[in-house]
C-alpha cells in the first residue's frame, strides 16, 4: 500500500511537537509498563449548541505522522539535557533512537459524519508510542475537523433548489499561521469548497486554486479604469473584476467597458443582496450575461443563507475568517482517550465517570444503521471484539494501519469529498439546521454499561 | 547585525504559502508597475468590544520570512504550468527565480501595545516585494498577536496585590495545527506566561518547558498509588500528582502517602475553588506545606479572576485551549493596506474612504505620549515624513530591515516579554478590563485628514 502524494511531507514535523508530559510519561512508561498495550480513542465529548454533526477529518496527516515519527538527534540532545530527564535511564534514550510506530490503527474514512463518543480515531500499541503521539494526533484532527465541518455548513447555505453555488476558500491570510491555513484549505475542500486561494494547498492536495485582485492591485494604478484593463489584458481567460474600491456602482460601469467576456465582478462590501441585483441587472442590460457575480466580505453560513434565501444573484462566494478559523466554534472538546489496557492477553477496561468526564470504556466499533432510503437512523457504539455485522447497518471504523504499515490505501481528495457528499445526503435536514438542530441518537450497547458498572462498584470498593 | 537563533528555520515555508492573486498580481505588476515603490502598512481596523489593547507580536518570524523568501524549482514549474498564468511572459519566472526582498521595513518591538489604526509593521518596497508578502505577513503576526494578547490577560487575573501566580500554556493539542502549537506557544509567553508544554517550542525558542501527568498514566497502573509512587521515584524533582482521576479527595489522600517533597498536586476538574481550599488544607495538615496547587480545564482569564478573587489557594494555572485559539476571539481585522506608492520621487497618497473601511493614507509614524509618572496618556498618528522629536513621547515605530538587510538586532524572548511586562505596567487599568474596556484616545494629525479630503474630491471628481 502507498501512500498518496499529496501529503505534507516528512519533514514537516519533528518528534519534540508534542506536550512535555507524554515524554515523560514515556520515560515512566519504559521503566515500569513496558509490556502495556493501550488502546486509546480519538474522539468528541459533547456536542456544541451550534452543530449537529461533525465531519471527520485529519487522517491522512495522521497516518503519514505514523509511518514517518522519528526522533533527531539534535531532539534526543535536547531531552537528554532537559533537567525532567536527569533521573532517566539512558535506555530510554536509546530507544527513542530506534522509534518506530508499531501499532495498528483503526478509523473512520475522512469525510464521514461523526457524533460524540464515536471513536474517529483507534490506536492500539504498545502505551509508550500510544502515548507518545497524542498532541500531534488531535491537533491535525482537530483543526480539520472544525474546517471540514464550519465548510459542510457554509456549502450547505450556498445550496438552494438544487443549485450548489461556488464557495471558495479565501482564509489563508487569518488562519492560525501558515501551516494551519494549508490544513484549512485541505479540509475545505473535503468539507465541500470548490477550491482554494492557497497555491501552496493546490500544489501539495491537487485542490483548485482561485483569485481574483486586491484593492491594492486597483489602488496602484491612477485610475481603476487603467487597473481594469491591464488585468484583463493580461489574464483575459480568467479575469474577476473588484468593483467596490471607490464605488461599486461606478465600478460596475467602468467593468462594462472592458469585455463581456471578462468571467466576473466581486463584491466585497456593502449590501450585498441590494449590490448584487443591481449588478445583475447593470450586467445583463448591457449584454454581459454570462460574467458572474462573486461576493466576499466577512461572511459566514448564516450571511449566505440569507443572502441565498433573498434570491441574491451571486453565483459564488469568497469565504476566509470565518471559515479557516471555525469562528463560531474555534475548538471542540476532542479528547483522545485510554479505553483498555492489555497485558498476556488479559484486558482491563478503563473508564472515567466523573460528572462531565464519563467515558466509555474498551475498544469499540460503531454501527449506523439506514433506513429503507438509505437515510441515516442512528448510531450504535459496540465492543469490537463482540461487534458482528448488521443488517441496514454499516460499521465505520475499518483498519487502516498494522503492526506500523500501512495496509488501507488512502482516497484521493476528491473521493474523500465526495464521501463527504454522500454522508451529507443521507443525513436528514433536521441535524443540519444551524442552530440548535435536533439531537442524532447515538445508543451504547448495554454491555459496555455493564462494564461501566462493574468499573464502578471497583472504584467505589478501593 | 544577525538572527537569534531561536527561529523556525528557513525551510519551514515556502514561497507559496500565499493567495493566489497575489502571484497573479505580482505578474501584473512585473509588466505594468514594476518601478511602483508601495508603502504597505499592517495594522488592525477595529476594536472589539471584549479587547482593550493588542499585544503586537509576530515580528521576528516575519524577518526570518522577509531575510529568507525564495521560489523553489518545483514552486516556479507548478505556476508555469498554472492555468492562470498561460498568457504570463517567461521573465516573469525568471524574476521569481531571482526573487529577494529588497525592501524596507519599519515595525513596532514585539510585546508593544497596539492600538487598531497604528502599524504594526510598515513595508516600503517595489510592489511586487510588497504584495507576494501579504499573505504569509498576515498570517504569523494574526495569530501571535491575538494569542499574546490573551496570555496578557490571562496572566492579569493570575495575578493579584502584587502576587503573579504562575500560569503555563498547556494548549497545543488544541491549537490549530502543530505549528500554530509552536507559535502560540512562543506568543504565550510574550504576552507573560511562565512556559509551555511545547517541547518544541522548549528548544527551539528557549521557552521553559513544564509537564505533569495525564490520567492515562494513572489508569495505567492497576492502583491510582502504584502510578503515584511510581513516577515520584522516576520524577522526584518534579513530580506533580494528578489527583482527580477517580476521586479528588481520595486522590489528595494517596498523594499524602508519598512524600512532602512532590512539587505540587494537580486538579483538573470539579468545583476548583473549594477543591483547592480543601487540597491545601490537607497539604498543611499533613505537614506538605510546601507542596503547591495547579489548577487546569478549561481555564480562562474569567475563570481565573474569579477564582483569585475568591481567594482560592492555587499557585499556577496550566491554560490550554481557550489561551491559544484565543477563544472568545479567534480572529480580529488585521489588515495590510497599500498607503502610498511612489515613482521617480513623486508620492501619491492612498486610502479607502467608502463606509467602515476608511484607512489613513501615507507613510506613518506612531507616537506614544506618557504622563509624569511614565503612563500612557494617548497616542498620535502623524505622516512620517514631517514627524519630529516630541516631548514625553516615544516613537513606535523602529527600521528593522533597510534594502533587505537587517539593521536591527532582535531582542531575546526574555527581552520581549520584559518590553510587554513594561507596557502593560504603563496601560492605565481602564483599558485592561476584560469587558467593554475605556477606549484609548488614538488622535490623528490633521495633515492626514487634509490628505483625506483631497484624495475625497479627487475621487468624486472623477
């Protein structure tokens, strides 16, 4: 199994991107638990008041983390001199040379729709290298997850009637730095964005990249005029006209002197739903029926809602702040957690059932069962080991990593968005709404409550 | 003058981590205003209302960005292959094959406090330098800058009567992207934490680095004191005991059993201010008086201030996801507008006039006038070219880079943060509140607004 090329780059990251407790636990861990296989899940507590889904998103970059986590020695150098690590033997050293990831790896295709509780992410290994990737693990997933799913949000508002007007990604400037504004693109585009503006995104993903001209690109011309019509004698194939840097509606005259074959205006402030009716109209009396309207600006799934909703004739739309930073939502509580310890084959269930902080224990499958047109019903969270299969029911975690290879090929970018699509399809719109949408029932099975039980009368025993 | 040695390093970006208009525009630019000399400023466009300041921070990676640009092979070869650029003339690439910064660049230190109008970072360069740069520019000072500032809060609640409580950054898991981990990491401390969890960050930046355990660690073990005992003989020089894992209480208890010379407990959740009363009440009975309270989950500049107000006996705070997404403000109007451009010595001055995106045109110096007892008393914006020398006021804005070469040496990190220690001792505390803070007076001279109005007649005549 290869994998795909569109990835980051093994040099992209470096072993020492992670929380100073996991080395240290990973040192602990060398000296008295060494034989410990941990099997720990990825997944989201609760869900938010403004989402009803999420999408999942983030696992190519996890697998290539997997198969590519070495520690430098410049890395080693600094640990060893680290005063935490005075006491360490000098073993663990040693084998944080020889690191590898060994362990199996189970999850849910990217794209796929996820609820809390529902492991996105299963690792099994020995509890130091289990350990060891936490940080980086959720922090890929995380911000991909949050993008993939603000983005489902912000194309779902485009779609009206069967119409998908164009979103494109233009957050790049806002994302939180430059690495966060290439994984945003990515999960843009799995989220279901037409493209991006980041180059460095359409390079390494294959993701379409987009432009248009900045006030700037005006502004450095005495006259928009002249700004006009350079730009579309240079780029004539593919020429957005910014209108609004003195006045739109002057802008929009100045457009229609240039080409009905210029491919479109923007907006980028003002009203956009008055702005662009008028275009329309300016545009289409003077034969430039076929250039369409972009709109930017600060927006966001509600704006384009109502915007959509108004019957505003924008063909497509510039999204960045909002969308690259998950505005309305910049975090979520994903949490990665310890479900079962093993050790001679003897499992030991692991839970938390503190208020607020319960957690279900063991290693677990999910099953989302359809109805009779393939809609989405419900969840039901199993015990892997004692999971069979289901009828109407799907299991959406399947393996993806063992004994530290790869042994899933991963889908291309498109496929995953169009996964993406399909999962979106079959979910019914009440889950979908903005804000407060309806509850998706996820069930857990009553012997995972068992062992919670039993976890508890322990606990309460000691 | 030289680089610190803590950077990212040079080949942590590359040149096309930017928006596609912008290369479109730089070729636009190389055939139509190449000789255009462009004075960019970057500067945020509004205050919002849960902020009274800004902490500017982000600069040294910007100069490592500026020192070090250039197109890669593979970079040049994906645009020439780009559709967008089919009709562009092949010295363009050669340009860009070529391309260094030549520019100039003046900027305010890291840790100045900022107000929205005043540049952060001034850019005067051929266009084409000053456009291509936006993007990446934008980027690393965005979420620095917000995530600088929100540590400054942060630690304002931790501290209280002169006792500043320690607080950690504990956020990368959560922050967007590894990198982002890295940078927030950085800006964290800027803005006055003591450390990070980033180990990363640790060695590339010199940030002391601080670690606990995680409840996985304690399930790992059969028996919450086997884990406790365990890392106390690995860690005894910094052993600090997560206690919540089952039962707070009972977890303060075994942590009794170990030794008075751990370090501190950890809580991490339930009610914190009576969980620390009660925790340092069994600490002092049991003769662990010296053994110190951290407080984690979920934690931000409100928690804290309410906790210290009610005089909870916590001695650090570990901070995570709030702290480095900047949560209740993912996001601000950091902008890069062009403000002047200039050819064979005659200047033309450029602003945005139209409504709620209004800039102040031409080259701009910032200065700060200070009361008798060296507190901030209002700022003034002036043109740069006419500033003098003023009476109990400072200067913001400093050269950095001249023709593309350092001028200046950048300070340490320590030296940063000791610059934002001693503005925020200088900021009244009416513009620190965490809520609908004064507003800062930021004046205008009146020779902009007089470029103002002639730049209005000059559009409107047209």
């Amino acid at each position: 199994m290869t994998l795909s090329k569109f990835m980051l780059g093994k040099n992209n990251f470096v072993a020492l991107q992670t929380d100073l407790y996991q080395l240290t636990m990973a040192a602990g861990y060398f000296n008295f638990n060494r034989d410990l296989i941990a099997t720990f899940e990825m997944f989201i507590k609760r869900m938010p008041p403004n989402r009803g889904y999420f999408i999942a998103c983030g696992l190519e970059q996890v697998v290539e983390y997997l198969l590519n986590l070495k520690f430098k020695e410049e890395e080693i150098e600094f640990l060893r001199k680290h005063p935490s690590f005075k006491n360490v033997d000098q073993d663990f050293f040693k084998y944080l040379r020889d690191f590898k990831f060994n362990g199996e790896v189970w999850a849910v295709p990217e794209g796929t729709i996820i609820f809390p509780d529902e492991p996105i992410i299963q690792i099994t290994a020995p509890i130091i290298e289990a350990q060891i990737i936490e940080t980086y693990l959720l922090s890929v997933v995380h911000i991909q997850t949050l993008v993939a799913t603000k983005a489902s949000r912000v194309v779902h508002a485009a779609t009206k009637d069967g119409k998908k007007r164009v979103v494109v990604d233009f957050g790049s400037r806002r994302a939180h730095g430059p690495q966060a504004g290439i994984l945003a693109a990515r999960a843009s585009f799995i989220g279901g964005c037409d493209g991006t503006s980041n180059v460095y995104a359409g390079m390494k993903f294959n993701i379409p990249t987009y432009g248009t001209m900045a006030h700037s690109w005006i502004e450095s011309f005495d006259e928009e005029k002249a700004a006009f019509e350079n730009y579309f004698k240079l780029f004539p194939h593919l020429t957005v006209l910014l209108v609004d840097t003195y006045d739109t509606i002057k802008g929009i005259e100045k457009a229609l002197k240039i080409s009905p074959k210029i491919k479109a205006i923007r907006l980028d402030s003002g009203n956009l739903l008055s702005l662009s009716i008028k275009a329309r109209e300016m545009l289409d009396k003077a034969g430039f029926s076929e250039v369409k309207i972009m709109a930017s600006g600060n927006l966001n799934e509600y704006k384009i809602e109502e915007l959509v909703k108004n019957k505003a004739p924008i063909d497509s739309f510039g999204v960045g702040t909002e969308l690259v930073t998950s505005y309305d939502l910049p975090a979520v509580d994903l949490i990665y957690k310890l479900v079962q310890v093993e050790r001679n084959n003897s499992i030991r269930y692991i839970a938390k059932f503190s208020p607020n902080k319960e957690t279900l224990p063991g290693k677990k499958q999910v099953f989302r069962f359809l109805d009779e047109n393939g809609k989405y019903c419900y969840d039901l969270i199993e015990l892997k080991e004692n999971s069979e299969e289901k009828k109407n029911a799907i299991p959406l975690l399947e393996k993806i990593i063992e004994r530290g290879e790869l042994v899933k090929s991963l889908p291309s970018l498109d496929q995953i968005q169009k996964n993406t699509f399909n999962n979106l399809e079959s979910l019914p719109n009440k889950y979908k709404k903005f804000e407060n949408p309806e509850k998706y029932p996820v069930k857990v099975s009553p012997e995972i409550y068992k062992i919670i039980n039993k976890l508890k009368r322990r606990t309460n025993g000691r």
